[in-house]
C-alpha cells in the first residue's frame, strides 16, 4: 500500500463513491478508464452528470489520478448544460478525457469552450452518439464517440458505425461500444467495427465445456493445496523444481519486489522461506490471473483490487478480526472471487479443486459469513451501488466516506503491482 495515499485526508464528511470501468481495445489491453461518482443526496436528486463531475473532481485533487490509474487516462462525463471548463484546469490534459453527454442542440458558447479545450491539448469524447444533426456535427472536433450497446438495437448502432467509418472529416474518431456486458458483444461490436469496447463482459465467464487446466495452472492448482495442508516445504519445493519457468518467476518476483532484504537467493527452498507460506498462496493466487506471468490483464487488475479492498476492510472495520490469518483470508477471497472469468470453467468446480474450507465457499459463492459481507460491499463500490455499500458499511462500523477511500488505496495497489 502506497504510504502516501494511506495518510491523506478525505476529500470531505460528505457520503460519496467513487468507481471506475475499464475501457479496452480488442486484445484487451486497458486504453483508459471511465470514472463515476454517486454521492447521497440530501435534498432533490441532482444531474447525476454533475454530481459525478464535482465529486471527481474534488477528490482527485486530494488523490493522484496517475498513480490511482497506473498511468491510464480517465474520462469524466459531462452534459452541455453542466460544463465548466474551469474545473479542468486542475488536471493536465494528458489525464482527463472530458467525455460529453450532448442531450441538445449545443450553444455557440459551448462549441468555443470545447475547442478552447482542445487547443491545450486535451482529447474529448462524445458520449451516446446517435447520428443526432449536433452530434454527426461535433465528429470533427472530437477524438472518441461512443456507442450504447445496450440500449439501442444491433441494427441502430451497427449503422451508426459505419455512419462514421464515412464521415467526410480529416480525423475519423475512434469508437468505444458501451455498456458491452458478455464477451459474445464484445465480438460482436469488433467485428462491426468498434475500437474499443467498454463493460464488464471481461469479468463474466465464457464456460467453455469440457475444458481444462493448461499444465502451469494444474501446478498453481497443486502448489496451493499443499500450502492450505501445510505439506512439508521440501514437497513443495520438488514441485517448484519439476517447473523451470515457474521457479523463475519466484525468484524474478522476489528480486523485483525488494523481498530479499540483500540476501543471497541460492535455492528455491531458501527462498520459499523468505517468502513465507501466506506470502506465496498469495502470489501464486494472483499468478492466475496474470497471462503466463508476463503481462499484465485487466481482469488481474479486478481481481486485485477486489482482493485488497476485502482485506482492508477487514483491518479497518472495528467489528471485525484483523489477526494476519483473517486478513489473508479475506484477500483470497476477494481473489478467487473473479477465478471463473480468469479459467473460464464455473466457478463452484474450481472452488471445489482448491479444496477450501466450506466457509470460503460459502462466501464466495452466496456471500455468507464475514467475508461473504465484505465481498458483497466489493462488488457494490465496484459497480457504484452507494445504498448497498452504506447499508452493509454501517454493520461493519464504516461509512461510505471510509470504503471510497480505502477503494482507491485499493486501485492504486492493483495499478502499482509489476
């Protein structure tokens, strides 16, 4: 965990979440993230655009976006009857990506702020394009369009595609489909002709039948039943050893991460000790995720986040057992939460590989026990479902204010990891 980020104050007293969702090119690399905010309202709702533009705003200026985002630009929404072009002169350009929401004809003003805008540098997005006059209008002024997927017709934005593919302008914006919710759209909107696509189809698995565990993930697998039976480290040391690459990746992890204190590493066994067992059922957890361990995923990512967040509420919920076994517990949890989208296989079976206790499943699986509450208010900041996440914060003595925070420890964890 970052120091820094851990020590700062709260943006404020007021109840807000702050959430994000990946934005991904085809091979699945994360090209930037959308951020949303919902705050509590205390009177009649407000635009919920400008709410999230002022609570975003607000707390990254107390947080540092890059290091929340690993480097990634962050699109923030606005409408056009919301806009302040004032509020972005906190951010460089390289940052934030001013995403507009266009739900009328735009004012001559408007039209001179964004290119005011676009003059220092920044790229702007034009969110919920549906061939409107105004909006095929802005094509030539703006860098990304993006497209509901969800709800228009395949039809509807099919053609709007190609509506743009067209377009008699210098610069062709390049297309983000939105609210893509399996992997079969996502097919689908790349082989229409998206750029990129925008959702959490990558975090639902495609169960594949009959499908198995590719060899280094039998050995994962293996690796991390002998850890939860405490099989003796010379038996988890002959696995590592009938695993070249994986032994590798141990050693390469121990010397990037600064985990050698300037010892000599001169077998595996010496440094499985210096790991330590809890250690190394973490990293192994995490290596699932990761492709082939060399690069890193979104859904590696998700998972990380997910997996740190449940174990810092966990040390900062008064009502809860903080001791190293609990907080282990629920990191693994947060985890293997995500492992049916990481394998593709349904995710009871997997559980079932593992050979977890029953609580872990119960967990997981139905969200039951202490760690089946944190799991649910994981998955709630995850999605921005303020009512769920301050119902069940209240029964953990946190509020709102404190998941938000701890959410974006969480991120900036999940972007450090190599």
């Amino acid at each position: 965990m970052n120091s820094k980020i851990a020590n700062m104050p709260t943006p404020d007293a007021a109840q807000e979440l702050v959430a994000r969702q990946a934005i991904l090119s085809r091979h699945g690399e994360v090209i930037g993230y959308e951020l949303f905010a919902r705050e509590e309202a205390s009177g009649p709702l407000e635009d919920p655009f400008l709410c999230s533009a002022r609570v975003l705003i607000k707390t990254f200026s107390v947080f540092n976006i890059e290091q929340l985002l690993g480097g990634k630009p962050a699109f923030i929404n606005f409408t056009n009857s919301n806009f302040d072009e004032k509020s972005l002169e906190l951010f460089p350009a390289t940052q934030i990506i001013p995403e507009f929401t266009i739900i009328e004809a735009p004012t001559r003003e408007f039209i001179d702020n964004i290119l005011n805008l676009r003059k220092r540098g920044f790229r702007l997005a034009l969110d919920r394009f549906e061939a409107a006059p105004w909006q095929i209008g802005l094509l030539k002024v703006v860098d990304f369009v993006k497209i509901d997927t969800y709800l228009n017709e395949p039809r509807e934005w099919e053609a709007w595609i190609q509506l743009i593919r067209k377009a008699d302008i210098t610069n062709i914006p390049a297309i983000i489909a939105t609210r893509v919710e399996t992997q079969i759209m996502a097919r689908r909107c790349f082989e229409a002709g998206v750029d990129y696509s925008q959702g959490y189809y990558f975090m639902r698995p495609e169960i594949i039948s009959g499908r198995s565990l590719a060899a280094n993930q039998l050995t994962i697998f293996n690796l991390l039943n002998m850890l939860a039976e405490e099989n003796p480290v010379g038996d988890i040391e002959e696995t590592f050893r009938r695993d070249p690459g994986l032994s590798f990746q141990l050693l390469r992890y121990l010397n990037s991460a600064g985990l050698t204190r300037g010892q000599e590493i001169d077998s595996i066994r010496r440094a499985l000790i210096l790991l330590g067992r809890q250690p190394l059922q973490r990293w192994l957890t995490l290596l699932l995720f990761a492709s082939q361990g060399a690069r890193k995923t979104p859904l590696l990512t998700m998972a990380a986040t997910r997996a740190r967040l449940a174990e810092l509420l966990r040390e900062r919920s008064p009502k809860l057992d903080a001791q190293p076994v609990a907080l282990h517990r629920s990191f693994l949890a947060g985890m293997l939460s995500l492992l049916d989208a990481c394998l593709n296989q349904p995710l009871p079976e997997l559980l079932g590989e593992l050979r977890l206790s029953q609580e872990m499943h119960a967990a997981i699986l139905q969200h039951e026990g202490e760690d089946g509450m944190l799991l649910l208010i994981v998955e709630a900041a995850e999605s921005g479902d303020i009512e769920v996440v301050r119902n069940a914060g209240h029964a953990l003595g946190l509020s709102v204010t404190d998941i938000t925070n701890m959410s974006l420890e969480s991120m900036a964890w999940a972007a450090a990891l190599k």
